[in-house]
C-alpha cells in the first residue's frame, strides 16, 4: 500500500500545490486523482516517485519512507505513464520499451522478448517493433508507453493524464484496455485525470480534489456519484450523474419477457400480440433480433422486414448495467430493450416501464453493487 | 588570362606536386592546424554547452562568451600574439579556437536545451541517471544541431586557417600570400581554389557523419 500521510508541497515561489493530503492508496486497485486544472494533481503523483519532494509529510511505501532507497531503484520500480507518451523519438518502439529492463540490467535478448510479449499485451502489432515513434499514431504511441512501463513488471504505475491527448474513440479504446490490463495484471496503479467520467469508467478508488491541492473527497465511484461530499463534488460530477450512476447497477435482476419475440417464418398465430408489449419482435433464422413490427401489420411468411421499427442497442444481461438497458429503451421507438446473449440472440425484452421498477427497487437497497461501469 | 585558365596551369604544372611547397604537404598542413584546431574547440565548447544545456542554466553567460568570441578579429589577434609570443603554433591555434568555440558553444547548448521535455521527463521518472538521461536521451536528438554547429566552425577554420601564412606558417595560405607578393596570380588562384574545395570536401564530411550517426527516427525540425 501507498500512504501519502498528511504531505504538503510547497514550490519555492509560494504556490501551495498540495495542503496536508492524506491518501491510503489501495494494492492492485485503481486509483483516480481528479479535479480542475492546477489542483494539483501531477504534484500528488510526482511526490510518490520522488520527481517533486514533499515540503511537509511523508510518503510510505509499504510501511517504509520512501526516500529510505535509492531515488533511481525507487522509480525503476514503478512505471511512468505521462500525457504525451515522452518516448525517444531516436529509439524504435522496442529499443523504447525495454529501456528500464536494460537499465536493471537484463540482456538485450531477454528484455526483447519481454517486449515483444508486452506488445501483444497492450494490442500493439509486432510488425511495429522497428517503428520510430513519429511512424505511429498517438494511441500507438500511447500503447507504447504503457508497455514501457510495464516492461520491468513493476508492481506500482503512475500514470499522468495518460489518455487526455488522443481523440474519444482512441481513448475509449485505450481505457478499455488498461482496465483488460488491470484485470490480468493487477497492478498498484495511480492515475491522474481532469476528466471525471474517466475517473468514475476506471477507479476503484477515486480521489476528488479540490483547487489548493485539498481533498475533497475519497469513495468508490458509485458513492461518489450517490453521495457527493459537497456542493463542490456534486458540481464537478456534472449534471446527469443520476443516469451515469446507473452504470453501476447489474442489469441481471430484470425481468425479461420472450413471449413477443417471433421468428421471421412465423406463422399466423404467432402474430398476436403477447405479454405486456403492443409489438413483436421479430428475429432471423438465428435468433438475432431485426426489428419491431406491429402484430396486425406484419403478414405470416412474408414478414417486410425493410418496415421494421429499429430495436435500439440491445444489452446483454449481467454484463452490460441498468445504464444500457434504459438506454436501448430510450432509443427504440417503442419503448422497449432488447436482451442478447453472447452470440447476439434475443434472449428477452424489456419496456422502460419495467427498468425503472428495477431501478427504483435498486435505490431503495442501501448500496449498488460496484462492477465494471459500462 | 582568366581565373580557370590560372587555376589550370596552376594545377597542370607536375612540380606542384613535389616538395615541401608542393599541393600535397601544404593540404596536409593546412587539414593539420583545421583538425587541432577544431579538436581544441570542440572540447572546450561541448562539454560546457552539453552541461549548460541538460541543466537548463547559464544561456545568458555563454551566449556574451559568444558574442565576445565573434567580435574579436581573427587577424588581429594573431598579430598581437606573434608579437607576444613569436613564432610557434600558439599564434595560429589561438585565432581559430576563439573562432571555433562560439558556434559550437551556442548550438550545443540551444540544442540540449530545447529538446522536448516530456521524454527528459519519462526517462527521469523510470529512474535514468542524470549522464544517462544527456547522452542517451537528449544527445541523439540534440545530434544534427551540434554536428551542424560543428560544421559551421569547421568550416570557418577551414578558411581562415590561411592566415597562418602570415606568421611563416605553412597551409593552403602559403599559395595566396606568397602568390601576392610575388605578383604570381596563378599561385593565389590555385591557394584560393584549395582553400574553397577543402571548405566543400568538409560539408561533405559533416554531411557523411551525421548520416551515419543520427538516429532515422529523428527529424530535423530545427
Ligand atoms: N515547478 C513548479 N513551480 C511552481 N509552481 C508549480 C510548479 N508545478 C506546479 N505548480 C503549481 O502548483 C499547482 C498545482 O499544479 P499541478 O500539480 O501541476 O496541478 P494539476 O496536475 O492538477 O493540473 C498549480 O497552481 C501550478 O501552477
Ligand atoms: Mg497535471
């Protein structure tokens, strides 16, 4: 366990950047550091690998004062992840990734090897290996830094606003598979991040912090978002994180209905309405759902399918939240949620009537059950 | 008579060939005094650029040490120093180290300083040493600006060198004041054409050099 025990920093022109922080940084979980431009954030993570030293306070690791070894031993066991990659523009991407195995020593096989494992590992290409880091996108570059992190398989990360430079859909991409990452590894990571709806996708832990270097509060993420400290977190954590808090609800306990999915070769009697829902949907020959049709509308074994109502983005149950299945029944026209199974096959629906049943019954237990947001 | 046709009967005539006056010993001579020259110089100003740089401090000192260094005339200087010391190479190196030292001194330090933060930044926080962090991180990319700077002095000594002449040095300079006293304008055409093609054989040197030793990876921005 990290301990950041009441620290303070103070830069020599005066600016407080961090004021009495204490922090129980958690082993093999996430933790977030969040809040506005300038609260000092990379101030907080730079004091942990000794990059800025506390004016005040000290920093343990695993019960020992971290500047009890060696500066440099003490960073080669933890990897540095920073915004814009920092990789050696003179290197190719595996002379990069093995710099900090070469400097503890290993020999260029072993540690080319190790690289070319952690390649794999962060989704990158081996056909990349003899790139220069201009030869590749920023989310390459950003896969890059990660696997030269990880490259000495240190048991803590840091990571600084590793993912701000890259455009939505990389980013996605990337936090995606640094939580893939985390589960097969499990590292110590710290991350810092201004953006809060990162802090909530990838935390266990999430530490808000407010301008002065102030903590403002410290929960999981779903505590966060039910709970906020104070008007200052509620603030920070936007407008509509009643929806996004939804993500933290499973969406297993919903009750599906299969009495109106009907094949495509349905015949007559099928096409009646069934259960609760005015409409049927209507599935190929493998089970995967095609769309919405009127009961009345739709003629036995010549189904249009061309005039079918769109059934939104369907949700697999226990894997994706509450938050995905309200949303597909936001979107269908017909106010209802499709439920698929692993192979994309209607395996149920669902109105919007009875997922806010299931997320009213879910408030009134004391606590979501905290999962992988999605 | 015009220039090519001095500079060819310069270069046709076979005794300038032979002899301690002849092409080979004074292109010798003169690739000689160029080399020491720039060897001084070079140790002088990359270690102080190279250290100034990777700390970021002491820009302002170096570039008045330049300034100073570029403001005193080469030719004076050596006459102030034959008169003082007489005849040795003390006279002649001294000129064109003081020549050398700025250009390299200057793009040394730019160099290191303005490369990009962020991999100083990450190589430091995976725990490089500090003369780690200068000569495998911030020297490869600082490369072509310093070997540009390099080339730059080279070539000013190169040049200048000449002036050795005038203290009873040999070098190319031999050719072209010997050739105006004795009126000889052949001899001053061919020492000029010397001087001018040794200046062009240097950039070609400098340009093979920092073909085989910069990095692919990185781009020349500035
Ligand atoms: N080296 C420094 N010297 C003086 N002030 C600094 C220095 N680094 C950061 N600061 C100041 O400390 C505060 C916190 O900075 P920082 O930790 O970088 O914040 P964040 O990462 O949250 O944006 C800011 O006001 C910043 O201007
Ligand atoms: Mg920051």
């Amino acid at each position: 366990m990290i301990r950041i025990d009441s620290v303070t920093k103070r830069y020599s022109d005066g600016t407080v950047a961090v004021d009495r922080l204490s922090l129980d940084i958690p082993d093999r979980a996430i933790t977030v550091l969040v809040g506005p431009s300038g609260c000092g954030k990379t101030t907080t993570l730079r004091m942990i690998n000794r990059m800025v030293e506390p004016s005040e306070g000290s920093i343990l690791l695993d019960g020992a004062d971290i500047r009890q070894q060696p500066v440099n031993s003490l960073r080669r066991s933890m990897g540095y992840v920073i915004q814009n990659a920092g990789l050696f523009q003179h290197r190719t991407v595996i002379d990069n990734i093995i710099t900090v195995p070469r400097l503890l020593g290993w020999s260029k096989g072993k540690a080319r090897e190790r690289a070319a494992e952690l390649m794999e590992r962060v989704g990158l290409d081996s056909s990349l290996a003899k790139r220069y880091p201009y030869q590749l996108s920023g989310g390459q570059q950003q896969r890059v830094g990660v696997a030269r992190a990880l490259a000495a398989d240190p048991p803590v990360l840091l990571m600084d606003e590793p993912f701000s430079a890259v455009d939505p859909v990389v980013r996605k991409g990337l936090q995606d598979e640094l939580l893939r990452i985390q589960d097969e590894l499990g590292k110590t990571i710290v991350f810092v991040t201004h953006d809060i709806d990162e802090a909530v996708k990838l935390g266990t832990m999430v530490a808000v912090l407010r301008t002065g270097g102030h903590l403002a509060q410290f929960a999981p993420p779903a505590e966060l978002l039910t709970a906020p400290a104070d008007p200052f977190v509620e603030d920070f954590l936007g407008a509509d994180r009643g929806i996004r808090r939804l993500s933290f609800f499973p969406s297993d306990a919903l009750e599906l209905e299969t009495g109106p999915i009907v094949p495509l070769d349905a015949d007559a009697t099928r096409l009646t309405p069934r259960g609760g829902a005015p409409y049927l949907l209507v599935t190929d020959a493998d089970g995967r759902p095609l769309g919405w049709g009127e009961p009345g509308a739709l003629t036995a074994g010549a189904i249009d399918t061309g005039r079918l109502l769109s059934h939104g983005r369907p949700f697999r149950p226990g894997t994706d939240s509450l938050r995905t299945a309200l949303d597909g029944a936001v979107l269908s026209p017909t106010g209802w949620a499709v439920a698929v199974d692993g192979e994309g096959r209607a395996v149920g629906v669902v109105s919007q009537a009875a997922i806010g049943e299931a997320i009213r019954t879910a408030h009134s237990e004391d606590r979501p059950e905290v999962t992988a947001a999605g | 008579m015009n220039v090519l046709d001095f500079a060819h009967s310069f270069f046709a005539d076979s005794a300038r060939w032979h002899g301690y006056d002849g092409i080979p010993t004074r292109l010798l001579e003169h690739v000689g005094y160029s080399l020491e020259a720039l060897a001084i110089a070079a140790l002088i100003a990359l270690p102080v650029g190279l250290i100034a740089g990777h700390l970021r401090r002491g820009g302002n000192a170096l570039s008045m040490v330049a300034t100073a260094g570029r403001a005193l005339p080469s030719f004076g200087l050596l006459v102030l120093l034959f008169i003082w010391f007489g005849f040795g190479t003390l006279p002649v190196m001294v000129p064109l180290v003081v020549l050398a030292v700025p250009p390299i001194l200057v793009t040394t330090y730019e160099a290191i300083q303005t490369v990009d933060p962020s991999p100083v930044d990450a190589a430091r926080g995976m725990g490089m040493t500090e003369p780690r962090i200068l000569f495998q991180v911030e020297l490869p990319v600082a490369l072509p600006v310093i070997l540009g700077g390099l080339r730059t002095a080279a070539v000013q000594i190169v040049s200048t060198a000449t002036i050795a002449a005038y203290v009873s040095f040999g070098g190319l300079g031999r050719y072209i004041i010997d050739g105006l006293y004795q009126k000889d304008y052949e001899k001053v055409v061919g020492g000029a054409t010397l001087v001018a093609g040794l200046a062009l054989v240097t950039l070609l040197v400098f340009w093979a050099l920092s073909k085989l030793t910069v990095s692919p990876g990185v781009r020349r921005s500035g």
